[in-house]
C-alpha cells in the first residue's frame, strides 16, 4: 500500500473521536462508504459528493487536481482523522499529487486494493472498465503489474455509465443498451475478471448479471473497506461510539438523496457546500 500514514505521533485519545471523510463525484463513493460504515459502525462520518463536477471521468488533470484539493482542505477544516478517496479517476489522477499535502491519512482506491486484485486465482485475463480518465491513466494496469506482471490487461472506458446512475437511467432500455455495448466489446478480450473500476459501477450489477455471471465481476470496494478497517486498527485510530454522519454535496441535494437510495438511504438531504 501507499497511502501516507503520518498520525503516529499524534495524540490518539484526541483524534479518535474525528470523523473518517469520504470523497466522490456522486453517490459513487457511497458504495465504499456503506461497506466502511458496516466494518466499522463506531465511527463517526463525513462524506462529500461533488455533483457540480460530476462525472470526473471527463475532466482534465489540471481539473481533476483543483478539485480535489479544494475538497482535502474541506475536510482538513472539518477535523477529518483519514480521508477516503473513494473515486478511482482522483486516485488515479490526483492521489500522488496531493498525498503529501496533508497530515491526515489518505486512501486511494486504486493504488490500495491492486496488490489484492493482482493476486486473484484463475485471473491471468483482466478486464478493467472505468472512466476515460482513469483508463488514459492507464492507473489500474500500472498498478497492478508493480505486483503480477503476468497477468494481461485489458482496460476499456465507459463514459456514460456514470450518467446513468447519477440520473436515475439505471433500467431505462436505452442504458441496457448502453451497458451491453460495453460489455460486448469488454468480452472480445476473453476476460477471466472484470473489475468494476469506477465506484458508481457496482450500482449497475442488477442490469451486468443479465448478460454475465455476478462473480465475473469484481467490486474494488470490499477489499477497499476491509484494508481501511485493518489499517485504523493497526494504527490505534477507532473510535468507540457513533455520533454524528454528515453529507456535502456542491450541487442539487435532493437529486444526490435520490440517486444514492440504491446504496444507503440518508436521513436528510446533504448540505449543500460551494468550495
């Protein structure tokens, strides 16, 4: 793993209360979030939903890395003891930029969960569907050779998969027959795995088990929480009783509520934040 750990010397009695924040464009992020929340229900939690910006998949590094930042210094004022990047294309783009800005701990998708993936049996043929962003990063393949460099890779973009579980398309015709298309083409390369390698994806398994096996498919985001949990243990970092979550999103509340029913059911609308 390579996120940063630079709590040690803090005083832990302190920081133990802070709050865990999660980041995303969307309700993506939520699919970490919920498992993290499960593995850990003491805690308590932040969680921001970029959806002014939303979908990264399309935006430019330069864009990618702004935002970001303006989000880790969102939390930062918020008293965040770690910090979720529960979005692959900001661990892909932003991660190494920004990881050591900041004295909390930071956990990027990506570059947490590939030695995992890279050790999976009866997967020497790996597919990887993500945002455009993250694909031209070529992030997941770099990634995951460091720790198997025979496995081959096959990695294809899907740019309007996060469209449709951010406008609510999931079982529209149309975006079936979009998801097929995709998997189509994945599915000339013969894949063993296909990781889902954008955390908005896992939303869409009810319509990707019509046309493949569930267990083709590979959600980063359980190993994801699990490594979280392993890590905040090791580091004497939990918390011992839940008292507060908090949502932020920079655009439309009730169209964030709406859209993350399928994954976790919020209370109330998020706040609405303009970082």
């Amino acid at each position: 793993m390579e996120y940063k750990n630079t709590l040690n010397n803090i005083n832990n009695n302190t920081i133990n209360k802070q709050p865990i924040a999660f980041f995303d464009s969307g309700v993506g992020g939520l699919t970490v979030f919920e498992k993290v929340k499960k593995l850990l229900p003491d805690e308590n939690y932040l969680y921001f939903g970029d959806t002014r910006n939303m979908p990264y998949g399309e935006k430019t590094e330069e864009q990618l890395i702004e935002f970001a930042d303006k989000i880790l210094k969102f939390f930062e004022q918020k008293d965040a003891k770690a910090v979720v990047i529960a979005c692959n294309t900001s661990s892909a783009i932003a991660y190494e930029k920004l990881k050591n800005k900041y004295k909390f701990k930071i956990y990027p998708i990506i570059q947490t969960v590939c030695s995992k993936i890279s050790k999976l049996e009866n997967a020497k043929r790996l597919g990887i569907i993500a945002t455009p962003a993250t694909i031209n990063s070529h992030a997941y393949s770099k990634e995951i050779h460091k720790y198997n460099k025979n496995i081959e890779i096959f990695e294809l973009a899907a740019p309007n998969w996060v469209r449709i579980v951010e406008e609510h398309r999931i079982n529209q015709p149309h975006s079936i027959e979009q998801v097929k298309e995709i998997l189509n083409i994945m599915m000339e390369n013969m894949p063993d795995k296909i990781v889902l390698a954008c955390t908005h994806y896992p939303y869409l398994i009810n319509i990707l088990k019509k046309f493949l096996p569930e267990d083709k498919f590979i959600d980063p985001s359980i190993s994801f929480a699990q490594i979280i949990k392993e890590d905040l243990t090791k580091s004497n970092l939990l918390n011992n009783k839940f008292e507060y979550e908090q949502f932020f999103v920079s655009s439309e509340p009730a169209n964030f509520k709406t859209a993350a029913e399928l994954f976790y059911k919020l209370e109330t609308l998020p706040e609405l934040v303009k970082l």
